[in-house]
C-alpha cells in the first residue's frame, strides 16, 4: 500500500505537470485534528481546473494514480440526482487500497472551492489565487444544543414510528418494521445519545459521520445496551431490539431533559409502550 508521502507526491506531481490544473485542495478527515488516523482515511481532493469537459471526455488521465478496484462518477449517475452545481467528483478505490475522492473545481468557482467547510486546506496554488482559510477546525461538526423544540419532536418521532414497527412485526412483515426500525427509530435514539455527550462535553466535540466516534464518549454500559438494539434476522430479535431502544431512550433523553430543564414526554412514552407490549401478545389470528 503507497503511504501517505506517497500518495500527496503523486496528487502534487499529477497537478504541477498539467497546466489545466491550476491549484489543489484537501478537505475531509485529513485535514481534521481529531480524526483518528489509518489506512481506511480518504484523501478529499479538489482540483480547481480550466477547460472541466476536457477531463470528462478524455479520461485517461484518471489511470495516473493507479489501477482501480472501482470508481464511481455520481454527477453522471440516474441513481443520484447532480447536486454539485458544475463541479464533476471521480470516487476511486486502487488495487493497494487506497481511496481518493477527487472533485474537478472549476476555476470560475475557485473561491468557494472548499463549500465553505472549514475542514479545508490549500496544498497548491500556482497562480495564488485562492482565499486564505483559517487552520482547519470541525467545529461545525460539533454537537448542537437541541432547542425545547426539537428535543420534543425527537422524543415524538421515535415513539410514534415504534408503533409502525410494532404493526410490521404482528404483520411478519420483516422488510417493513425493520425499516422503520433502522431509518426512523434509530436515527431519533442516536440523536438523543449525541445530545447527551454533547451535554457532557459542553457541546465542544463531533461524534463524527453517522454517529462512529460515539463509544468514545459513551459509559460502558451504554454503549452495550446500544449494541443490544441491533437485531438478529428473527422476529423475536426484532422486538427484542424495540424494547432494548425504548429503554436506552428513555434513560438518556430523561437525563437530557433534566441537564436542560426541557419536559420529558413521559405519559407518550408509557401509553406507546403499554401498547408495544399489547400488540407483542396479541395472537396472530386475532381480527382486533
């Protein structure tokens, strides 16, 4: 596998000898102080380039930086709608296992090259022509303080879509309750447990992408009882894990309403539950 060194030599190298590159960005986890560091990072680069279409209808310079496992062009695919505004990104993971992410800028959108995300870097300017950045911070990664509002509606959705899970589950509908499960009602218990180290840590750390550096902060038993709400592929697994969620919820949004003085919805929480364990028990042939 290239190292590091390697692997910016060969970024640099690609841009200096071609003169429709004209600067070079990072952005991404490494960039980020307090990203752990290992061989799975990405190298987020952006390429601020004259003529963009004569790299996309030409792309044999692609195969300078390696032979690929795969690539993927997400501005050319019908499955993901173009959200970058002109800007063409190149996903390549190579045979050694290194991955770049690469993003062709161009030049008119040179002063916003980086999105504005202050995880950001110049590594090379030919013209110096890009706006000087600040040293790379994630503080808009940082946990935010949850308003009344938005702790009550968190609390809200992540009863009232268990009930969808319940019904998914008395039907065997597998696909449907763990759907539910998973994109609804877990997104709402991560959010609840994020809000809860950011109390603890006076809302000054990410929990990074999809919540992955939440062991860091999480007690010993939290983060097993987390790891207890992913089910087994059986029905009884699954209500198991609604269960084990409702519980994990609970505890950790009470302590977040105490430490901000919010209202707990505790009687929405007790009638969903009672009615969680109701249809649990209710027989398969039941017509109510």
């Amino acid at each position: 596998m290239r190292s590091e060194q390697e692997m910016m030599k060969l970024i640099l190298d690609i841009a200096r000898n071609d003169e429709r590159i004209r600067a070079v960005g990072m952005n991404g986890s490494r960039t980020n102080p307090n990203a752990p560091k290992d061989s799975f990072q990405d190298y987020d680069i952006v390429y601020i380039v004259y003529d963009l279409p004569s790299f996309i209808e030409d792309t044999q310079w692609i195969d300078r930086f390696s032979s690929r496992i795969i690539m993927q062009k997400p501005e050319e695919m019908k499955l993901i709608p173009p959200e970058l505004d002109g800007k063409f990104p190149y996903l390549m993971l190579f045979t050694d296992g290194n991955r770049i992410d690469l993003t062709l800028c161009p030049f008119e959108q040179k002063d916003n090259w980086n999105s504005d995300d202050k995880l950001a870097v110049v590594l090379l300017d030919k013209d110096n022509c890009l706006p000087n950045l600040p040293a790379p911070t994630d503080e808009d990664y940082w946990v935010k303080r949850p308003s009344a509002k938005l702790f009550a509606d968190c609390c809200n959705e992540f009863w009232w879509v268990s009930t969808y899970v319940a019904k998914g589950l008395w039907r065997h509908e597998m696909l449907y309750a763990q759907d539910h499960l998973n994109t609804a009602v877990r997104p709402m218990l991560i959010q609840m447990l994020e809000w809860q180290v950011g109390i603890q840590t006076d809302f000054s750390i990410s929990t990074g992408k999809n919540g992955k550096y939440l062991e860091m902060y999480l007690s010993t038993e939290s983060w097993h009882e987390l790891l207890s709400t992913f089910p087994n592929a059986t029905y009884e697994g699954a209500w198991q894990a609604l269960f084990a969620m409702g519980d994990l919820f609970r505890r950790t949004a009470q302590d977040v309403a105490n430490r901000l003085n919010y209202e707990y919805p505790l009687e929405d929480d007790q009638r969903v539950t009672a009615y969680l364990r109701h249809v649990r028990n209710i027989t398969p042939d039941a017509d109510q």
